[in-house]
C-alpha cells in the first residue's frame, strides 16, 4: 500500500477514493499551494494545512506504537484510533463552508472508547504521586513521543478554532487522547517491567 502525502491524501480523500489509479504527483502544489475538499486554494503554510498534517503525524506516531511488540494484543484498538484520526484528518481537511456530512463522522462513543481503556490499565497501575520523566524503555519512550504529538495536533486545532470554527468533538477526541497515549505509556512501563522515573526537580 502506498502512503499518501498528507497534502494529497486529505485534499483528495473522497474525490479520488474511487478511482483505481491514484497519482501521487499532481504538481498542482508546486508553488506552495494546496486545495481543501471543496476546492479551495491555500498557502501550505496555511493554519488549518498545520493542523491536519500535524494530525497525520500523530497518526504516523500512533503506528509506531502499535507496531511494538508490547501492544500486540491493542492493535485492534490503536488501529481504531488510526482510523479515527484519519477521519479527523478529512474534516480538517475541508474548507470552513464545506458539506462534510458524507465524510465520515466523528462521535461521542469514540472518545468514550478512550475513556475505558484508560479507566481498563488504570485499575492496575500504582497510583500516580509525581511528575513522570519519560524515558526507561525505547517503546515507552514511543509512546511519549506520540503523547507529545498529539498535544501539538491539539494546540493546533484550538489555534485553527480561534480563526475557523472546528467541531468541538475533534478537540474533545485529541484532549482524550493525549490522556490515553500516557496512561498507556505507564502500562507498557509496567509490562515490559521498567521502572517509572519519578521527576525531583532541582535535587
């Protein structure tokens, strides 16, 4: 399977799903613009281009982390979460006056999704006393980094909210989420038996 750019990917999501042969090059941004979904022209350094590209690295991140061995049995559920962000990808995607009603929807249930997975590794977890310094394992360490990405893509998307409205489920998802992507950091610390590096500040 080839992995769009993101410029490409979202722009062309529903346009270009259809067809059999999709380009990778359109050379239609080679001078520094790109389309939403609806047509519209915009620089890529556009708000609302950092905002869904920022998203499609944390979906990239997310990958990563279900790729290590440790999640082999949350797959299923990181590959929930892929999809989902691809979705949220496609509405960042489309201009402010853009019908996105055949997009497909984001929804309460799959932040709740979020929460019970948390509420899930919570129950056997120490409880949490300290700031934590992320690190002790490379695959924990993954983890963190999709944490830290998915609270940029959440910056963002507030940044982009404060110009152009947002749906307020998109914001609530990747605000759920950040949650999730620590707390699972913390299980993978303790599966893989590594011990929690608790932060002591100047001593």
């Amino acid at each position: 399977m080839v992995m769009l750019n993101p410029i490409i990917s979202m722009k062309t999501l529903y346009s270009h799903f259809q067809e059999t042969n999709m380009k990778i090059y359109t050379k239609g941004g080679d001078k520094g613009q790109t389309s939403l979904l609806g047509g519209i022209r915009v620089s890529k350094s556009h708000m609302r281009i950092h905002a869904y590209g920022t998203i499609d690295e944390l979906n990239s991140n997310v990958g990563l982390v279900s790729d290590q061995e440790i999640n082999k049995e949350r797959v299923e559920l990181l590959r929930a979460i892929q999809s989902v962000l691809f979705t949220i990808g496609s509405h960042l995607a489309a201009s402010p006056d853009q019908d996105t009603s055949k997009l497909p929807g984001i929804n309460q249930e799959q932040v709740n999704m979020l929460e019970q997975a948390i509420d899930t590794m919570e129950e056997n977890l120490p409880e949490l006393r300290s700031f934590l310094l992320p690190g002790g394992h490379q695959s924990v360490s993954f983890c963190h980094i999709a944490r830290c990405v998915c609270r940029r893509a959440e910056r963002l998307v507030i940044e982009l909210n404060d110009i152009e409205p947002v749906e307020p489920i998109i914001i609530a998802y990747l605000n759920r989420l950040s949650d999730y992507l620590y707390v699972l950091s913390r299980k993978m610390g303790q599966e893989l038996q590594v011990k929690e590096i608790p932060w002591k500040g100047n001593s």
